[in-house]
C-alpha cells in the first residue's frame, strides 16, 4: 500500500512539472509574437514578411530651378518605384515651406540655403542640410550682340535686375566689388520687384544689361532675337578661386524626422542623387516633367534653362566648406539674410 501510494506521488510531481514547463512555453511564444507584432508598425521596421515596410516621407519644393532636380524623382515616386513613399508638393512661396516644416508637415524640403540657415537659427537646430541641389541661377543678358567678357567690362552702364536687401543683390555687390567694380559709383543699378518684369526691360531701353535669375534669363533670350547669356554669375565665382561656391539652393530635413527614420533619409538621398543625374542627362524629358508638376511653367523653357541651373547633388565636407564660404558673404552683408549669425556644425548632415 506504502508502495502505491509513493508511485501516485511520483506521478502528480511529474504532471505538475509538465503543466509548468507548458506554461513557459506558451509565455515565451506569446512574448515573441507580441515584440514581433510591435516591430510592423507605421514607423516601417517591418512586416510580416520580415521585409521593412515604407516609410512616408513628405517632401515639399519651391517652384523653379531649386525644384527642378526633384521632378525626376517626383515622377517616379508617382509609379510607386521609389525606395520609399514620397509625396511630393509643389508651393511658389518660401513662407509656405517655413509654415509646414514649422508644423511637422514637410518631412524634406526643397529652399534656398539662406533660409535654410534661418530656419536652423529659429527652430532651435530643428533642421539639418542634407546636400546642396543648385549652384547660382544669376546670369548677365545684353541686347544686339554686345560683347562682354567681364563684370569689369559693364562700368558705366545701367543695370536692371531683382532681389534688392536680398540674396540677388549681396550676390552681385559682391562679384562687382571682387571684379574691381563700385557698384555705388560705375554703375547705375535699377531693381524690379519680381523677376517676370525684367522680360519688358527692353522694350523701353535697348541698352540696359539685365541680371536675371533662371528660367527668366532664358525667358528674355526667347523673346528678343540677338539677345544672349554673356556672363554666368556661378562661373564668375569660381573664377575668383575663394576656397567657396555659389551655392543657391539646397535640400533640408526637419531633425526629429532624420532621428526617428534615419534609414528613410538615406534612401531619399539615394534616390535623389539619381533625379539629379536623370535630370541633367535628359534636359527634354525633365523639361516635360517640370510642366507637368508645376515647377516651371513652360516645357520648353523649362528644357532650355537647365543647363544654365546648375542642378547638382552635393554632400559631406565639399557641401559644408563651399557652402560656409558663401553664406559667410550673405553674412558680411546682412547678418539677418542667414539668421544672424553663422550656422555651427550640427548644421550639416553627415551620414
């Protein structure tokens, strides 16, 4: 009887192990399954497949040539071929982009690299540069085949041009004054208040040289037979050998995006760098694509511009040490045109 009763003991300190070790199991399958399920959220970790999902990214640009490199990109992301889901807007003012990057709602955006380093200065280092995408879009036209070869070469005409207390004019004091031109006393400088009303200059004197940004220089060689592109302003730059660039334009990110999806960052920039080169290789087709998305108004003119745009994908120490050359100009020149004061390190993304 003794016997019986030590074997049926036996037998329940076995089952009741068992049941424990079950208990175990189920906890450890339900705990993998749970870490499992939170790592297929939208914050694009992954799948059920194992595979990472898509991240979306909201990336506004403003129109014209800072845009242009984009559209490439823009149209592919339309199809779905991205690396991951850009959606794109196209907005005509920068205060528009200051307002939704203010908001969180632009992700990346496409603004000149002045305002990019105000935004860095009032939204505390809210922003990062990622690349520059634009070099200078300023050229000099003349009328009737007049010859000039220099900055030097224009002292004692009239000059019409755009962009007074800003960067179009800190730009052009600048390679005057480097060029051995007093721009207050050689020259006579007249200002319009937007672009589009340097296309009449002419109309009413045939021998003022203009100064004009892209797509309008192109614009006003289109409308007046014998008028040409007789000096790049960009070119004009580098001839000055400074150790900087004229760098106009840029690509930016909001901080707590690239912090939060850092890997999304990287593929955008992969994919960008690839609109660019799209874009410069097939000035046609991307001339097409920036009518359609509203970036210029005109295919046409649109194609023609591009090559004097100088859309370009700049990263890393090349970005940081032209740029900080260009914006010390614009800084010498008005403080208050790139924040108050020069932007430190955390203002350049590097990956």
């Amino acid at each position: 009887m003794k016997k019986l009763i030590a074997i049926f003991l036996v037998a329940v300190m076995v089952l009741t192990f068992a049941a424990c070790g079950s208990e175990q199991n189920e906890g450890t399958e339900t705990k993998e399954d749970t870490t499992q399920e939170n790592s297929t959220g939208e914050s694009g970790e992954e799948s059920e497949t194992g595979a990472r999902e898509k991240t979306d990214v909201n990336v506004y640009v403003i129109t014209g040539p800072t845009g242009i490199g984009a559209v490439q990109m823009w149209d592919k992301a339309e199809n779905g071929e991205g690396l991951e889901n850009y959606h794109f807007t196209a907005v005509t003012s920068p205060n528009e982009v200051v307002s939704h990057i203010s908001k969180g709602e632009a992700d990346i955006a496409a603004i000149a690299t002045n305002l990019a380093a105000k935004l860095y200065q009032v939204t505390s280092q809210g922003i990062q540069i990622l690349a520059v995408n634009t070099l200078g879009v300023l050229n000099v036209l003349t009328y009737q085949g007049e010859q000039v070869s220099s900055l030097s070469d224009l002292k004692g005409r009239t000059v019409v041009t755009t962009g007074q207390g800003a960067n179009p004019e800190f730009i052009i004091r600048h390679l005057m004054t480097q060029s051995g031109v007093d721009p207050d006393q050689d020259l006579t400088i007249e200002y319009k208040a937007e672009g589009t009303e340097l296309v009449t200059v002419w109309a009413n004197n045939p021998e003022a040289v203009i100064i004009a940004p892209q797509p309008v220089a192109t614009s006003i060689t289109k409308k007046y037979e014998g008028s040409a592109i007789v000096l790049d302003l960009t070119n004009v730059w580098d001839d000055l050998n400074s150790g900087s660039a004229l760098m106009m334009g840029c690509i930016v990110v909001r901080t707590a995006f690239l912090n939060e999806h850092p890997e999304a960052v990287e593929n955008f920039l992969k994919d960008y760098q690839a609109s660019v080169k799209s874009t410069n290789d097939d000035p046609a087709g991307t001339g097409e694509l920036c009518a359609k998305y509203g970036i210029v108004g005109q295919a046409p003119i649109a194609t023609a511009a591009i090559p004097n745009c100088h859309i370009v994908y700049v990263t890393g120490d090349e970005m940081k040490n032209d740029l900080n050359g260009y914006l010390n100009v614009l800084f010498e020149a008005d403080p208050s045109s790139i924040g108050g004061s020069m932007p430190d390190d955390g203002f350049y993304y590097a990956s």
